[in-house]
C-alpha cells in the first residue's frame, strides 16, 4: 500500500504538468486504492486467527468456523473488486496523461488504457455475480512490468519533456 502511495505521488509529480485536475484524481483514485489493500488485509489475518482458534478449540463441529472463515474470504473478495475499482479508474486516467504527454511510447500508454479498461469492466462485471474470464485482467501484468521496465531503463523522452509548454494558468485548470 506504501509502494502505491508512493508511485502515485511521483506520477502525480510528472503528469501533473499535463492535467494537474486529471492528475490529481488519479492520485487521490490511487491513494484510495492503497487504503482498499490495507484494509482487505484484515480478512487475511483474521482467517489466520481463525484457524489458531479452531485448532485450539479442538470442537467436532465446524460450522460455526465455516461460516466465519467464508465471511472473512467474501469480504477479501469484495474488498479486492473495490481495491480494483480505483486502480482502473486512476490508471486510466495516468495512462491517459502519458498518451498526452508522450513522455513514453504511445503504444505503451495505449497499452496500459486497453488493459485498465478491459480490467475495469471485468471487476463491474465481478460486481454484479457474473463468472469474469482471467484473461480479461490478463493483459494488465504485463503492461505493468513492461512500463515499469521502461522507466527504469530508459525513463521518460528527452524530446518530449524539452518540448513542453511551460506551466501556464491554463494547464493548470485543465
């Protein structure tokens, strides 16, 4: 959750010359996203406690750990398809701030604008009980290691940046 945070803000602090509104949802849509995690995380530990509980109760009948152990499971799974909301809906909108600025590939940002929206669909399907294919969140671990791997390796486009506008009233409204 740390790590989003983190990635958010210096994502904010480069597109921000793009859109600083866009930008800034997106940012907030992240940090949204990371408190969805943390949360989430509390059904894990508690099934952890639950199970120590039920091996030390050392009762015959395990309906009772049953329906709790499923309760925390579908909270996991609801929180991940909430978690999952915001990460779409910002990377949308950050990966529509690199298609604007160039500063990466544009089949790269195209890239990660499909596979946020196809992800994004896939989880409002999951909403509503539908069986969502993997494949429909598939293309989304790739992009993700692909750009990472790009601005680790060649950052953003020197050509791009020089030929920014400087920040004017009307970047920053927009």
């Amino acid at each position: 959750a740390i790590a989003i945070v983190l990635l958010a803000a210096l994502l904010w602090t480069a597109l921000k010359k793009q859109s600083r509104r866009i930008a800034l949802w997106a940012l907030g849509l992240w940090i949204i996203q990371a408190a969805m995690l943390a949360a989430r995380e509390i059904s894990l530990f508690s099934l952890l406690n639950l199970s120590r509980e039920f091996v030390d109760a050392g009762t015959l009948d395990p309906s009772y750990y049953l329906a709790l152990g499923g309760l925390f499971y579908r909270t996991f799974q609801f929180g991940y398809n909430v978690q999952m909301v915001f990460y779409c809906m910002g990377g949308i909108l950050f990966y529509y701030l690199f298609f604007r600025s160039r500063y990466i590939p544009r089949v790269l940002s195209l890239w990660g604008l499909a596979a946020a929206s196809l992800a994004f669909i896939g989880t409002l399907l999951a909403f509503f009980d539908y069986n969502v294919p993997l494949y429909l969140f598939l293309p989304v671990l790739p992009f993700e290691l692909a750009i990472g791997g790009w601005l680790i390796v060649k950052g953003f486009d020197e050509s791009a940046l020089a030929s920014e506008p400087p920040e004017t009233a009307m970047n920053e409204a927009g």
